[in-house]
C-alpha cells in the first residue's frame, strides 16, 4: 500500500532500475506525507496499463520530483532524514533527472550535483531584483519551494523577501519544510511558519520609516540609522530563541558527509522601493556590541544537531581559525553531549589558540557533556583555568575573567549531586571573592559570584541537610548555612588564608571595600546556592532566613530584585508546596505587608499602579516559580494563572493614566522589566506545546513601534520575548521540559530571572 486511499501498485517487470525508482517513489511519499494521484494496477484490466517501461520510469521520476519541490527539498532536508532513506535517494538525484526536468529550483539543482546551474540562477535572480524601480515577473515555479504555479508579478515586498530568500548562507532551520515531522503536529494553521518568520535572523531588515516635511537628505538618513540600530536589539536577541525552536532538527549520522555551518546574523537594513541596502553602524555603538549575539548565533546552529552524530564530523569541519563560530558551535555540541568521548588532542588543540570565545566554548561544552558524572580529565581542565582551584604553590597564570568564571561554572556542571566538598568550599569562597590590585579583578563581579553561587548549589543540590551539623574546624570556622546567611544579610568579611592574602594585599584601585561583606555582589550567588542545597527538604530554618521582612520599612530597605531571589529560592526549599493557585500566589507576595487593608480576589486586584514596587518583585519572582514547578507539564491551572497575569499585567500598562502621578509614571517605567519573568513562565510551563496564546502574545509585543510603551528597545526584553517563543515550539515541538533535579538546575541557570540592558551586558 502506498497511499491513504488503499490502492495498489504492483510491477511485473525484470527491469530493476524501475524498481529502484519505485522503491525511491515510497520513501518519498512516506517521508513528505503527502497525497498523489492513484496510480496503475498492472493486473487491474479496468487500467490503462504502460507496457513500455521507460513510461513507468519517468512517470514514477516525475512523482518524486514533484513531491521533492513540494516539501522544498534541499541538502539540508535530505540530510534530516535517516540514512537508510536519504542514501537510496541521493543515489537516485546524483545519477538520473537533471535531463528530465529542467525548470527545477536551485536548490533541486543542487541535489541532482549541478551546482553550476543553481549558481547561475541564485545570480539570474539576484541580478533581477537588483534593477532599480523594475516590476521583474518572476515564476514562483523558478524560485519557490513549491516548485509549480504560474506567472505572477511581484511586489516591492515579495521581491524582498524572494532575495533574501535565495541567499542560501541564510538557512538557519527556521523554515518549517525542513522539518515534514513537525508540521503534521500542526497539519491545520501555519503556526510554524510564522514563528520560523518570527525567529530568523539571516534577512535583512526593512527600514521603512515616514519622512518629515521640510526633512533634509542628511537628516532622514540618520533617522533610518537610528531606526536601524534599534531594530537590531530585537535582530541580536533572535538567536536565543531560535536555539530552542530549532533545537534537534538535524537528526542522523548523514551528516558527516555535510558541510555544517552557521547562519548569517544579519543586522543590514534595506530601504524600498529599491531595496537599497544600509550597513549595520551607530556613533553610540559599543566595539563588542555584536560579541556575544554572533556566539549565541553560532551556539544555535551547533544545538540543532541531535546526540548520536559522530564528532568526528564536526572536528574534521571544523574552522582552524578562531571566530565567534568557533567557540559557540563547540558549546553548542557539547551540550548536546557530543563532546563526551572527543580526545583529550582535539580538546588540547582547541585551547591552545589563546581565543577567549573558543576557550569558554570548550570549557563549558566538555562540562555540560560530562553534566553529573565527576570526569577526572574534565576536573583537570577547568581548575588549570581557575586560580582558585588551582593548588596552593601553584604558579599564577594570566586568565581573563570570563574564562575563570565559566570553569568555576563548569565545575558545578560535572560535579552535580555529587557533594565534592574541596570544589563546594572553594566556590563557597569565590561567592565572596574581593577585588584585589588587579583591574579587570573589578569588572563583572556580580557575574562571577553569581557562577560560583550556581555552582556550589549544582554540587550539593538537595544535600543541604547532612551540612546542618558539621563541626566546626580550624578551617572551617563556621557552618556552610552561617556563612551563606552572612553574604545573604550582610556581616564581617571571612579572613583569608594566608596563600590569599598574598593575591589579595592590595587594596582595588577601582572600588573601595570595606570589612563588611558586599551583599550587592554576594546575596544573588548565595541565595541561589542555598536554595539550591535545601531544594525540597522544607527546612524551617533556611525559609525563615529566606522569609520576606515583616514591615514595609524593612521592605523598602532591601533590594526588590534580591527579594525576588528570596522568594524564588524560599519556594524551592518548599518545593512540594507549590500549588497553582491566586491564593498561594498573594501568600508569597509583599501585598499582605504593603496593603494589608486590601482583599484580593482576582488577578486584576493583585496588579495596578498604586503598588510598591517591592510587591511587582516578589509577584515575578512567585509566577518564575510557577513556571519551574509545572515545567513542560502543561498543566492548565497554572498556564491560565501566570498567563492571566501577563494579560492582565500588558492590558495595565497600554492604559491609559490620564491622572497619574509623577510617582505612578516612573513606575510605569521600571516595571516594563517585569514583562521578561511574567512571560517566560507560561512559555515553561507550555514547553513544546505550540500554545495559541503564547504566540498571539509575542505577536503584539515583537511589534516594533517608537510608542511602543510595552516592550521598547531593551535588548534584554527582545531575548526574553523571543525565548519564550522558542520555548513554547521547543525543537518544533518534539521536545518540552522536565522538572527533576538536573532539570531544574538547569532552568534556574538558563532563564535566570534578570537579563541583560545590552548585549554586552555580562553582570
């Protein structure tokens, strides 16, 4: 049986090639999912039966083309699907059609091993939409994926997108053909391709701004600039989420005879009618602003590949010449765990090429391979990249300090749930590392004691208790919950050893310390550590170091993003508690000490303006926990809770306040951060699920408008935005999110609650 339609084909013929095209003809069918014609039943006397079979050869050739162009077959598409179904295919393209049938797209040129031919028409096309002010009529049947269609004119905008389309160093598995699987998730509405459009960051962006009257030449150009650079946060921030929507979609070994590469971040703008494009450039812009956004984008392309893909491919293929590829596609790999078995030469050879981006690709790939299984090789070389795991005699080493604040981070990955105590107490150390002389000591140390903090708590994750009773030592002065309450809540600095003191003499030249500890540095790290290290014990003692201050003058003395880390880590420690309800979630807030008059019954009585700020906080940090708790379960008391709040709390802000204070202005504008933890919880919760809501959602807020008093420019609002779209289609909806132990861990770590203002934004 071929087809849902029950009819047969059957061939009496001592010719094997038809065969073989009949066998090619299945897989075709099978792996496009789509409907033919009925075809001849030889032994059938109603048929008209072909007896020459040359006839039944090009006829089945012509089916298979035919159901190739629809799914918009490319290298890539042939590559995604098993080996034992992509060979009979190749074989078939690299020796029979490309005479057959000329008026193929590029890409089929490509399959059949005429490059030559797709070559020349990605130029022909080119060369037509670069005519200026020219209506070209192009046949979609030449350029589109379907393969078929008749003449049309396009527009200004179709031929815009046609161009960008044919760039083929575009491909960044967005386009939802590539993956057949994942659309008959979804056969009904285009909700992928819409979110593929929505994700990709190879085509340029259109700069389409109205002129004003009396605008000089010069003028207008430095708007469209301006409007450039800030359409290119959004562009930046798109390879996140794209690394979860695309995340698996390259599934077999085939791909050892494929030349992996990573997509284009296009930041260009191209101004109609005649497209004309505008260089990425601003006076303003920083020199490292497009760092960590061509990283992430190269982490992207490395995720989309499956575990089971030998690395062997991936090394051979490899860029000998340090980029930002380098480096991200190597953590790309690893975590997927493809560097679990790479020899300990190709590791060495990676980090022998002094590039920063190559090094924290490697340190953190080779870590999240070996996540929880205490590799001796893999603990040798993170501590060669961290002074302070180094031994005591050793000789200081020059390491820049995101290299030391990965492998720090990195130690938390391989030693997870083990409970080394020689790497827990050199984190605990870290989480209150001073300054020192040095002056790129000074720069990023609330990033550095946030990875030690992630780091101690991924070692003892759940372990807290048999610390409790510890005694106390002349090298361990105090308990681990004493010290970790006194980076929390402030107190005397710990005296250093006497091998630290040596580092550490010297007074910073950039910030003044005292001999109080600085818990603007050391609560983050800390207060994840020990929710982490009590995670579901409910210890009484930790959640009432936890516990919100019982007055609003000691509310307001604290800092509201550290008392939303208390509440998220608070609840991990009561993490059977949790319940996905409006009572529970008015329990963790600070309403009942801000407004203990008021009565809340529905979502819109917990948000309006005349809140304290300290009450939208703790209410971010209860909905983040919400999305931890229910993660990838789909359960739909707690989506339509946290999602009612995101509505609720947009529908607040887009009001309009004609009467407001001066007070209730500048709250409007602090709390638009909210926005990032309010969304990504349902996105959590509904992990490859492809939610409606969710995306309607983002479809409003990725708008970019000038007005837009909802998202703005911020960089770190796009990433958050574009990551919750990714994470609701997580791997096109193939995958979701598990919340066991490692699990939860890991989305602590991934969608930490406070994001960055820039893209080099690294505290």
């Amino acid at each position: 049986m071929v087809s849902g339609d029950k009819h047969y084909l059957e061939i009496e013929t001592e010719n094997k090639n038809t065969g073989f095209l009949y066998v090619n003809f299945q897989l075709c069918a099978l792996l496009t999912g789509l409907s033919y014609p009925r075809l001849v039943n030889f032994r059938d006397p109603t048929c008209t039966k072909l007896e020459d079979d040359r006839q039944l050869e090009v006829a089945m050739l012509d089916y298979i083309i035919s159901l190739l162009c629809a799914v918009g077959a490319d290298e890539l598409w042939l590559a995604s699907i098993p080996v034992c179904l992509s060979l009979p295919l190749s074989w078939l393209l690299a020796g029979q059609g490309a005479d057959m049938m000329m008026s193929l797209s590029p890409q089929l040129h490509e399959l059949f091993g005429r490059p030559d031919k797709a070559c020349l028409l990605y130029r022909h096309f080119e060369a037509l939409l670069e005519v200026p002010g020219r209506e070209t009529v192009l046949t979609r049947k030449a350029i589109s994926s379907a393969g078929g269609g008749s003449n049309t004119v396009l527009s200004n905008a179709e031929k815009k997108k046609q161009f960008v389309w044919v760039d083929s160093t575009g491909v960044d598995g967005t386009r939802a053909t590539y993956d057949p699987v994942s659309m008959h998730l979804w056969p009904d509405d285009q909700r992928l391709v819409h979110v593929g459009e929505f994700l990709c960051s190879s085509s340029p962006v259109e700069i389409c701004i109205p002129r004003r009257q009396g605008q000089t030449d010069s003028e207008y150009t430095d708007a469209q600039e301006d409007h450039l650079f800030l359409v290119a946060q959004r562009t930046m921030a798109l390879p996140v989420g794209r690394a979860l929507f695309t995340y698996g979609s390259l599934n077999t070994s085939s791909l050892i005879t494929l030349n992996m590469f990573v997509p284009t971040l296009n930041l260009k703008g191209v101004i109609p009618p005649r497209f004309n494009v505008l260089e990425f450039g601003h006076p303003d812009m920083a020199t490292d602003i497009e760092f960590w956004p061509q990283f992430h984008n190269s982490v992207a392309a490395g995720l989309r590949v499956l575990p089971g893909v030998n690395f062997k491919f991936s090394v051979r293929t490899y860029d000998p010449n340090p980029t930002f590829e380098s480096g991200g596609t190597v953590l790309g790999y690893g975590l997927n765990g493809h560097l679990r078995d790479l020899h300990a030469v190709y590791i060495h050879d990676l980090l022998i090429r002094g590039d920063e981006r190559t090094t924290i690709g490697t340190l953190l790939g080779v870590s999240a391979s070996h996540f929880g299984d205490s590799r001796f090789q893999a603990s040798k070389m993170l501590s060669c990249h961290n002074s302070a795991l180094l031994p005591p005699t050793s000789t200081e080493l020059d390491i820049p300090p995101s290299v030391q604040n990965a492998a720090i981070f990195g130690v938390g990955l391989v030693f997870f749930g083990t409970g080394h105590r020689l790497f827990l107490d050199a984190a605990l150390l870290e989480i209150c590392k001073p300054p020192g002389p040095e002056l790129e000591n000074s720069l990023d140390r609330e990033s550095y004691a946030l990875s030690a903090g992630f780091a101690m708590g991924m070692i003892g994750f759940g372990m807290g208790e048999s610390y409790l009773n510890e005694p106390v030592t002349v090298n361990r002065p105090e308990r681990i919950f004493e010290t970790l309450y006194r980076y929390i809540h402030g107190g005397k600095r710990t005296m250093l050893k006497s091998v630290e003191k040596d580092r550490y003499r010297g007074a910073s030249y950039q910030i003044k310390e005292t001999g109080d500890v600085n818990t603007d540095v050391t609560c983050p790290g800390a207060t994840m550590a020990l929710g982490m290290l009590f995670f579901d014990t409910g210890n009484e003692w930790v959640t009432h170091a936890l516990r919100l201050p019982d007055t609003a003058y000691a509310l307001r003395k604290r800092r509201p993003d550290h008392l939303m880390l208390w509440t998220i880590a608070r609840n991990l420690v009561q993490w059977s508690d949790i319940k996905a309800e409006l009572s529970w979630v008015v329990n963790q807030t600070s309403k009942s000490i801000t407004q203990p008059q008021r009565t809340i019954q529905t979502i819109s009585d917990l948000l309006d303006l005349k809140s304290d700020l300290v009450d939208f906080f703790t209410l971010a940090g209860a909905c983040f926990v919400l999305g931890l708790r229910f993660a990838g379960s789909g359960n739909e008391e707690a989506f339509e809770l946290t999602m009612g709040i995101v509505e609720e709390f947009v529908c607040m802000l887009n009001r309009k306040q004609d009467s407001s204070t001066d007070l209730e202005h500048a709250l409007r504008s602090n709390i638009k951060n909210f926005l990032n933890v309010f969304i990504i919880a349902p996105a959590m919760i509904m992990a490859g699920r492809g939610e409606l809501r969710v995306l309607r959602l983002v479809r409003v807020l990725r708008r970019f408008r000038g007005n837009n008093r909802v998202l703005g420019t911020n960089y770190g609002r796009h990433m958050v935005l574009h990551m919750a779209l990714g994470l609701t289609f997580l791997g096109k909806g193939r995958f979701s999110l598990a919340a066991h132990p490692k699990g939860v861990a890991s989305m602590l770590a991934a969608f930490y609650p406070i994001y960055p203002q820039t893209s080099s934004d690294n505290r």
